[in-house]
C-alpha cells in the first residue's frame, strides 16, 4: 500500500507553470480514462 501512496504522491507533480500542471493532469486523466475503457471492454 505505501507504493501505491508513493506513485500517487509522484504523480501529482505541482510545477510552478499552470499550463505544465494541467496539461500533466489532462494526460494523467486520459490515461485513466483509457485505462477504465480497457477494462470495460474486456469484461
């Protein structure tokens, strides 16, 4: 479970630049999206 909290908590990544932080967020996101819709369609 620590793993698990140390890859979020890297994940997260506060740049200073705004644009930086949303644009890791938005492929952070699209990756769990696609992620979710790999395994939907597996199932």
């Amino acid at each position: 479970m620590t793993e698990l909290a140390r890859f979020l908590r890297n994940l997260r990544r506060d740049a200073g630049d705004p644009r930086e932080t949303f644009a890791h967020r938005l492929r952070i996101g699209l990756a769990v999206a696609a992620l979710i819709l790999l395994i939907s369609a597996l199932r």
